[in-house]
C-alpha cells in the first residue's frame, strides 16, 4: 500500500466519518443475545460502546473499506496485528507501541521485525475515533475491530468482537521472541504455544487458515527448498515439486534465496478470505513449514489432519469455525476496568500522565 496515497487524504476521510456519524449506524446485520440482567460493567462485550461512542462501528469499517480497496494485502496485515497482539500478554495494543531510546517493545522483536504492517492505518483509524469520541475507544479493541471488517471486505465471515479491552503500559520483546508461533515451529511447539493461552489444538487449525490471504519473506520458507533438516539441496518431502520449482523461481539460490523477497501464503487466491488455504495443504501447497505441518500423518493429530480435509472441502465450516476461535482468541487476558491500562491516545505511545 502506498500509504500516502490514502494517508494525505485523512483529513478529509475523517470529516467524511464524523459527519456520518450524524446519521444512523450503517447495519452489518447485528444481531446480539439478550444480555443477563445485572452484568458485570468489566465484562467484554460486543455493545461496549454503543452509548460512549455508537459509531466506533461504522468509522473503522470506512478507514479498512478505504485501506484495502487501494491495497488488497492491508487485510492480511490488520488481521495479523490483532493475532500478534493477543499472542503476547493478552489482547492489550502492545505490539502498536513504537520503541524509543529507553523503551524496547514488541515491534523489532524478531517475529515482528520489517514484518507487521499496517500501523498507518491504526493511526487514521485513532485520529478518526478520537475527534468523534476522545479517549473513549482503545487501540486493542481498535485491532479486534479491523480484524473483522479485513476478513469481511476479503470475503470472508462476520462476527461479534467482544469490546472493553484498555491499553497496556508495557510491552516485551522477550515474550514476543518466546510466545508467537514460528514459521518452523514443529506441530508440537504450536500447538503447546495455544494451549498455554488457552487455545486447542483445533484452534491451531482454525486460525491457521488466515494464511488465505497475505504474503511471506522467502527467509521464512528457503530452508524447505534448498538446506532442509540442513541437509545441502534437499528439499522439503511434504512439499509439491511443482510447487517448489514455483518456489525457486521467487527465492533463487543463485541469490542466497533472495530472503527479501516474498511469496503469497495462498498462490490461488491470495487476496481473498476462503478455504483454498487448506485446499493447497492436501495438494502439498502450503508455503511455511509450520502450515504444511497440520497435514501430516502423525497419529497424535488425525483428528487435525481430519480437520483440514473437512474445510478443504467446507467452506462453511471453515467460516463458522473461524469466526468462534477469533471471539476466543480476542478474549486472551484483556485489560478491563478503569484500574487496568489506560485508554491510548496515540496507539505508539503510551500516555505517561494517565500512569
């Protein structure tokens, strides 16, 4: 994305914004439970902000409509910001915080470094939310937010993200490096980086089916064309031969494997949300050794490997599925109550008088 090319226009997209805001809420089909009586005001809830600010809905849905129309790869990157988010200390806008001379945080820890994308748009979105309702809406629950409507405008399901999270003070590099799953993570080592946040191994299989959309770095998946288990020319066996001279073609090992160039997670339909993904696992088409680990035929996970046939096969269940485990996945240790974090007013910074 050429962020100036939208980014220039935000003042005008902001004024857009709040004048909608005059008029009624755009309808995307809410359709919510009766809520107990007496429910606890520190719980997450989808009306969150239905009175502080009732069109927290319809501004960040404009800005990623905007954003992904021009650059169709921004719905991968908004969507992997609210999962790398939550994998660290909890759903909290951690990794939205910029480093400074005396502050290291989540965004040059090495599975973020010259790889998340997407913070303009975090930005616009912020200063469109805080000329509309200041200091009410916070930078995780802006993240939860995008990543629905990025999945919408690529086609995919819709759900209610539970709302109320406030901002963290900190961030930590350290439990960046140690808690995200890796690209050559074995099948073992992702499913017990879920389970530890309260995550199943099912939900591995769900929630890997983001790789629908987006791209990777070539460093991220050479290994399996060129020195896998580093053994010089060998390729990876669960890889497609087809799909790996495809592969050597982008990474030459003529150039080191060209580590800086990048390939599409999906090679089919890269820029929409559906279940090709799991289509090109049982072809051998998964980009990242950790993808092509979920069809495998490991006793311990049939039930996996069953999993990933059904939604090569279903899109609605994939659908349905995903939409669950991403209400689960946002719900990871939130921030809520007036006493925890604070409500940001920049997303890359924290606001030291609010401490």
């Amino acid at each position: 994305m050429q962020v100036k090319s939208w980014a220039g226009g935000l003042f005008i997209l902001v004024l857009v914004l709040v004048a909608l805001s005059a008029q009624p809420q755009l309808n995307i089909g809410w359709v919510l439970a009766d809520e107990a009586a007496g429910e606890a005001e520190q719980e997450l809830r989808p009306d969150f902000y239905d009175d502080s600010c009732p069109q927290v809905f319809q501004i960040v849905h404009g800005i990623v409509q905007q954003a992904v129309k021009e650059e169709p790869r921004m719905a991968a990157s908004l969507l992997r910001l609210h999962f790398h988010d939550c994998f660290v200390n909890g759903c909290d806008g951690s990794n939205l915080l910029d480093d400074t001379p005396s502050f290291h945080g989540e965004k040059n820890a090495a599975p973020n470094r010259n790889s998340l994308r997407g913070f303009e748009v975090v930005d616009a979105m912020k200063a469109a939310l805080e000329q509309e309702c200041p200091l009410t809406v916070s930078c995780a629950d802006i993240l939860a937010i995008a990543a629905r409507d990025s999945v919408i405008e690529s086609g995919g399901p819709w759900w209610a993200p539970s709302l109320g999270r406030r901002d963290s003070i900190d961030a930590s590099a350290r439990e960046a490096n140690q808690a995200l799953p890796g690209p050559t993570d074995t099948l073992d080592i992702i499913v017990a980086k879920f389970q530890r946040l309260g995550l199943s191994a099912e939900d591995v299989v769900v929630l890997s089916g983001a790789h629908t959309m987006g791209r990777a770095h070539c460093r991220t998946f050479s290994n399996r064309l060129y020195n896998f288990q580093n053994t010089a020319s060998r390729r990876d066996p669960t890889l497609s031969s087809q799909y790996a001279s495809h592969l050597e073609k982008v990474c030459p090992v003529a150039q080191g494997g060209n580590l800086i160039m990048v390939s599409s997670l999906d090679p089919h339909t890269p820029n929409l949300f559906d279940n090709t993904y799991y289509q090109n696992l049982l072809r051998g088409e998964g980009l990242l050794q950790s993808d092509q680990a979920l069809f495998c035929s490991d006793s311990r996970y049939v039930k996996l490997y069953s999993l990933v046939s059904c939604y090569a096969h279903n899109n609605d269940a994939f659908f349905s599925d995903f939409a669950n485990s991403m209400v689960k996945m946002g719900n990871i240790s939130p921030l809520i109550g007036s006493h925890d974090g604070q409500i940001r007013k920049n997303c890359r910074f924290i606001d030291s008088t609010l401490i």
